[in-house]
C-alpha cells in the first residue's frame, strides 16, 4: 500500500511534464513571437531617439543590427525554423536589447553627466 501511494504521485508528476509541449517550454519561440518581438524592438529603438534617450547615431547603429536580424529571419523562414534558428535569432534580440539599454544608460549628450565633455 506504501508503495503505491509513493508510486502514483510520482507517475501523474512524470505524465505531466511528459504531456507538457515543447513550445510551451521558456525561451522557446515561434515564428510570429520572434517576428513580434524584432518589430517591438525597433518601436523601442524610436521611442529612445525621440526621447533623446539616445544619439541619432547609436539609434541608426541598432536599427542596422535590427535590419539584420530581419534579413536573416527571412532567410531562416525560406525553409522553415529549426530550433537551433530560432535560438540564433533570439540571442541577437537579446543582444540588441542589451545594447538599446547600455545606450540609454550610458548618459551620452547630457550636460554634467559626462566628464569629457565640456
């Protein structure tokens, strides 16, 4: 009796996370999340330079690594994603989005904040 009520918990644990689908795992991406976020970025991207969060010249420099990252979606979505792909693209977002965040804190074009700069 000990052992099957030991045991059962443990078989419906294991169907469950048999039963759970890939995609629902974290970090893992279709294509129209992947397209979703690019085009999120490039929003964010803009709303930076409008803000004069960043320079017109850090703002060209992500909106080219976003162009790319576009390019290369499209090239990957030619034969459709494999999941090594996927995660290409995700960690270039990922890239991209910590450089967007380096830009916005690295205090460029503000007036007593850079001390190189009179």
């Amino acid at each position: 009796m000990r052992k099957f009520l030991v045991a059962a918990p443990l078989a419906l644990a294991t169907a469950a996370v048999l039963a759970t689908p890939a995609s629902a795992a974290p970090g893992s991406y279709n294509s129209a999340q992947i397209s979703r976020e690019i085009n999120q970025l490039d929003s964010r991207i803009d709303r930076a330079q409008a803000r004069r969060a960043i320079s017109p010249r850090e703002a060209n420099q992500l909106h080219r690594e976003v162009r790319q990252i576009k390019d290369l979606r499209a090239h990957y979505a030619r034969g459709g994603f494999t999941r090594a792909e996927l995660r290409t693209l995700n960690v270039r977002i990922d890239n991209v989005e910590r450089k967007l965040r380096a830009e916005r804190n690295d205090r460029n074009n503000r007036p007593g904040r850079n001390p190189y700069r009179r």
